[in-house]
C-alpha cells in the first residue's frame, strides 16, 4: 500500500497530480515543512510530472579522473520508470550527467521525470523526447570520464532540499516541492484543504465578485477592516 492508507501507490500519484507545486508549497508552509527545491530549471516536458523519488549521487573530477564505466548513465536511465522521479545530484557541477540520447531511452520506457542538481546536454534533444526535466545547468561537457556514479538509493541533497528515496516529487512549469514519503498523508490533506480554498476564490470571481470579496467569503485573506 501506498503512504496514505486505503490508497495503490499508482491511485495516490493520481490524486497527488492533481495539485500545482504553488498549493503543495502553501500546505507545507502551514506545517512548518521546507521542501521546495530551488535554482534548476525546467529543460524538457510540460504539464505537472509526479512520482516517488529515486536518488542517485555523483562525484565530478577532471576530464579523464574516471573510467568511462564509472559514469553509470545506463543506471540512471533505467531507474527512470514509470512513477518514479529520478532525482541527481553532482552537487552542482557544470558537467552533463544526461543528453538527449539518454533522455530518448529514459522517454521511451515511460519515465516520470529527472531532477538534476548538476547540468545536462543536447536541451534541444531531451525537449523533443517530452520527458520531463529539471536541471541547474546546461552545458555541451560530457560526463563520460568526469563524472562517478557513488550510490543509488541514498539521501541526496537537490536544490538545498534533502530528498530520501521514495519521498514524493511534484514537479510542474512553476516549481519542484518534495515531501517526505512519512508526512505525506498530513501535507495531502493540507494541499487538498488549500485547494479547495483556491477554487472558492476563483469561482467567486468568475461569478464577478471583487478579488477582496471573493478571497474575504473564502477565508483566503481576511476583509478589509
């Protein structure tokens, strides 16, 4: 069973994907969570992209420190599976843990999506897969012989925010917020009460109330005194 009980793990990703990074972010902020992943930015893939975290850290060294095996990309890309978000670190390092041709194999299988914390290459190529992805930098420097591939599995640091894996990735055109897979009960029923907060607002002024109004009757912000 999923983190939420009574819920597949594939019923809950369903239910977590229906909810934008900016209310996720809102939820955690009410319990006093951080979470939200900062300084990558999206390279490839549209829509909202949600799934259980698989880590996995590099090292980066000189051109030639490491033998080519060590990269490791075919591990990244076949632990890029449907309902999973890989997520990468090389702590930061302008050096390519993954092109386009890795992107392509990783589309192919049906890969949720890659969160780098390092950079990727051939942008052009991975926007074309429609895979999702974020990283931190973009750069033509090929990992092969720089880059080591020390751990999958692990705790890993991407964008300042400690991910585990198994916590839960949403990632959408505005931001990437992880959860910790032990809360994420708590903080789904803070997103969806958020949510439905929002929608009250919107409905309000789209029936042609003021914002002020609107937000007031919703309890959003509180009326002008």
């Amino acid at each position: 069973m999923s983190a939420v009980d009574g819920l597949s793990d594939e019923a809950l990703l369903e239910r977590c994907g229906k909810i934008a990074s900016s209310t996720w972010s809102d939820a955690m902020d009410s319990l006093g969570l951080g979470g939200l992943v900062e300084g990558l930015t999206q390279r490839g893939g549209q829509g909202r992209a949600v799934g259980f975290a698989v880590t996995a850290q590099q090292v980066a060294g000189e051109f030639g420190q490491f033998d080519r095996s060590e990269f490791g990309v075919g591990k990244l890309v076949d632990a890029a599976r449907p309902g999973t978000m890989l997520m990468v670190t090389s702590n930061g390092a302008v050096v390519s843990s993954m092109g386009g041709i890795a992107a392509l194999a990783a589309s192919k299988q049906g890969a949720t999506g890659v969160v780098i914390d390092g950079a990727c290459r051939d942008v052009d190529e991975i926007a074309a897969t429609g895979l999702w992805m974020a990283t931190r930098h973009v750069t033509p420097r090929t990992g092969k012989t720089r880059l080591s591939l020390v751990e999958m599995g692990g705790s890993v640091l991407v964008g300042g925010i400690r991910v585990t894996a198994g916590d839960l990735v949403v990632a959408d055109d505005t931001g990437i917020v992880v959860i910790p897979r032990g809360r994420i009960a708590e903080v789904l029923a803070a997103a969806e009460k958020a949510l439905a907060v929002d929608e009250a607002v919107e409905g309000g002024v789209r029936a042609g109330k003021p914002f002020a109004e609107a937000a007031a009757a919703a309890n959003y912000l509180p009326a002008a005194g």
